[in-house]
C-alpha cells in the first residue's frame, strides 16, 4: 500500500513539473536592430581598403569607383598618386570586378585624369594579372 502511494505522489510530480515546462510563458525576445550606418568613404585610404577587402556586395565597389571619379581628381605631382594608382590595382584586382566594370573604370578615371591614361592602364593590367 505505501508503494502505490509513493507512485502515485511521483505521478503527481512528474505531472506538475511537465505542466510547468510546457504552459510555462515564453518571453518574448526583444529584437535589436542595429541602427544602418551609411558607408560614405571620406577618404581616399577608405575607398583603397573598401576595395581592397569588400569581397561580397558589389554596389560598395560601384560607389567607391563614383567617389572617386567626383571627389578624389589625381594630383598634379605624379609622386603624390601612389594612392590613387592603388586603388586601380586594387579595382581591378577585386574578384567582384567584372571585365565590363573594369573598362568602365579605366574609361571613367581617363577621363577625368587624361594625363594618367598611360599609368592609370599599367595599375589595370598589373591588377587583373594579379587576379590569376
């Protein structure tokens, strides 16, 4: 008789603790959301290492490529440029650069700095090189 009373008080038990598991009110789980940050580069060395490392959205690439057409002109000083001849190479070294947005840069850089056609050509070619 004091067996089925204990099973019975252990029957009990197990109810009540599965009672509670399952009815038990999940909280709800506050969402965060990050606050979206507009990625507008100020700088050349940001727009160097946008695309140096930017291996996954191409529209970053396309944006860094129009900051530099209208804000970032090459110097008069050719020794001043290093910077800007690496950001084509690494333009055109980007695996995300495709053949037609590659040309489009070479065309759009040329034509704001026609006197860097020749140079602006060689980062280009040693950039797609490096690619392989």
């Amino acid at each position: 008789m004091l067996y089925l009373i204990g099973f019975f008080l252990l029957f009990i038990i197990i109810l009540i603790v599965i009672t509670l598991v399952v009815f038990k009110k999940s909280k709800p789980k506050s969402c965060e959301v990050a606050p979206k940050t507009v990625s507008n580069p100020r700088s050349l060395d940001e727009l160097v290492k946008t695309v140096k490392t930017q291996k996954e959205e191409l529209s970053k690439i396309e944006e860094a490529l129009s900051v530099m057409c209208q804000q970032f002109p090459f110097p008069e000083n050719e020794n001043e440029a290093n910077k800007h001849f690496e950001f084509v190479y690494f333009f055109a070294k980007n695996p995300l650069s495709s053949a037609k947005l590659i040309v489009k840069m070479q065309k759009d850089l040329t034509s704001v700095n026609p006197r860097y056609a020749k140079q602006i050509e060689e980062f280009q070619m040693r950039g797609v090189e490096a690619r392989k």
